[in-house]
C-alpha cells in the first residue's frame, strides 16, 4: 500500500516557562512545547486543507512569559482575545483522524513538530495519532549538504518562491511545494 502524506505545521507560544538561559537561536530554549497557539494540516491525498486557531494552555499565558512574537507574529494580549480560537480537545480528534494510518511530514519534524504533538497530547490526555514521521529538513540536508536549510531558505534556493512564513497555513502550503520537489527528483542527482 502507498503511504499517504499530510504537511503539518505547529506555531507555538515560544515561551519559556522553565526560565532556561538564553542559547544559540534562542526560541528553542526549553522542551516544553505543549503550547501550540496554531495549526495546518494539508491532506495530500485529498488537498483538503485543515487550519486551526488554538486556545493557549493557561501555563504559557501567565504575567511575565513573553512570546515569540518577533518569529510568529502573535501579540499574547491580542491573541487570546481573539474570537476564532478553539480548544485543543475540541480540534484534536479530527487532527486524530486525519493522520491515523498516514505519514506527517514537517520541516524540523524531529526535533519539533513531533515532540510539539506528543507533549500536547500528553498534557491534554488524548493518545498521540498513529503515524508515521518524516522530516523534510534532515532530508533536505542529506540531499543539498551546502545549501541553506531553513524552509524560507529552502522555498527561494529551489524553487524560487518566497511567502509568509511562520503563518501555519502559508508554512504547509510551501512544504508541500517543496515535498513534492524533493520526491520527484531521482535520487542519483545531485545539484
């Protein structure tokens, strides 16, 4: 059986709630990342497209946390007022079902979108989706070892686009343009 593919991408809060020292790209600064504030999903069997607004946990909405908003964008005092946010249960079981028995793919999905789906689902107590993972930045540097590897990088270097990232629907939408590259090209040609 072909395995079936869904880009996914998560935008976090990026706070740091452990209060770690600054590091090297500092929006990754703890392993706490169960506080997605937006999600997509492109469903490559079908190209049905899946965006979610999400209700921060309470934990990274506290007096004091600031976010990430110079990577994402999101103001924590506008975000949370806004109208259209849903609740992580309530959203969960069509992301559930959606993935079950299929392949998300991330750019960083190792190192991020993954442990952002199995930190959630822990926290809210549902069962993370049976699916398989694969990460199109480790592919990438695999593939192109000299070449940037960032996915804003990766959209203009090959393919000459360039679009909103950190926007989670703009992010999927561009990570299937890039999927898509990546798979057609054989294996034998290196650029």
């Amino acid at each position: 059986m072909e395995d079936k593919f869904v880009i996914i991408d998560f935008e976090t809060t990026g706070a740091d709630i452990l209060h770690t020292p600054p590091v090297k790209n500092g929006y990754f600064k703890s392993k706490l990342w169960y506080d997605p504030i937006e999600f997509a999903m492109l469903d490559l069997s079908s190209d049905q497209e899946y965006h979610y607004f999400i209700e921060p946990h309470q934990d990274f909405i506290k007096e004091g946390i600031p976010w990430a908003t110079d990577i994402h964008g999101f103001e924590k005092d506008d975000f949370v007022k806004r109208n259209d946010l849903q609740k992580w249960e309530d959203i969960y079981p069509e992301i559930q079902k959606v993935l079950t028995g299929k392949t998300a793919v991330a750019h960083n999905a190792f190192v991020f979108d993954q442990q952002v789906m199995e930190q959630t689902c822990e926290k809210y107590q549902t069962l993370v989706p049976l699916c398989k993972w694969r990460d199109t930045k480790a592919e990438i540097k695999q593939m192109y070892p000299d070449k940037a590897h960032s996915q804003i990088e990766v959209a203009k270097w090959m393919l000459d686009e360039e679009y909103k990232a950190h926007s989670a629907i703009e992010d999927v939408r561009m990570l299937a343009k890039i999927f898509k590259y990546i798979n057609e090209k054989p294996s034998w040609i290196f650029v």
